[in-house]
C-alpha cells in the first residue's frame, strides 16, 4: 500500500524558512515523480514544484522559484521541499503527491496523495 505523509509545516512569519518532508511507503523513486502542490484558503489546488530520478529533473512554479527547493534521500525514501524567504501568500495547506512517470515531472495527473501539512505565513 502507497502511503505518503507529510510534516514539517507551522506558523512562521515573513522572510522565515521551513523544510517540509514527504515520508513514503510502498513505493520506489526509479520509475515516479513525486510533486508538492498547496492549496489556500479559497482557492483551488496548485503545483508548486516536482522531481523525477529517471531522467533527474526538477520544475517549480513561477512564484517559488529562487525561494523553494525539492530534494529527495533515496535511501531514506523522503522527499522534501526546503522553503525560503516565505511570504503570507505561501500560506496554504502542502500535499506531497507521487505518479508514475520516466521523462519530465509533471505538473498534473498525480495518483497518491498525502493528508497534508498547514503552512501559514505572517506579515
């Protein structure tokens, strides 16, 4: 059984940093790409940055870029997502997410899903 949990998240303020991380079971990162998508308040669900291993390539939404980095243990099977430079519009709920995949992560169509964890950002 694929399980995906994440922790890390909490109440910080503006210009603070967090690492979040994605604990797996049941699954392996050679032929998957694992994603981290957020979801705020009133709005719907977004990606926010994904990695793959087969071939090695990471993508970032446009808003986090130079601010977010995923990053994976492969011997630990954790995937984490280390966020700088935080501002209150990164508040939201993270979701790591894994899909099948072997050329290029994608920023849709993820078929397991985390619980999440709460992010929340003060001015």
């Amino acid at each position: 059984q694929v399980q995906l949990v994440e922790s890390g998240g909490g109440l910080v303020q503006a210009g603070d940093s967090l690492r979040l991380s994605c604990a797996t079971s049941g699954l392996t990162f050679s032929n998957y790409a694992m994603g981290w998508f957020r979801q705020a308040p009133g709005k719907e669900r977004e990606f926010v940055a994904a990695i793959t291993w087969t071939p090695a390539i990471t993508d970032y939404v446009d808003s986090v870029k130079g601010r977010f980095t995923i990053s994976s243990d492969n011997v630990k099977n954790v995937v984490y997502l280390q966020m700088n430079s935080l501002k209150p519009e990164d508040t939201a709920v993270y979701y790591c997410a894994a899909t099948h995949h072997s050329y290029g992560p994608p920023r849709s169509g993820y078929i397991y899903w985390g619980q999440g964890t709460q992010v929340a950002v003060s001015a």
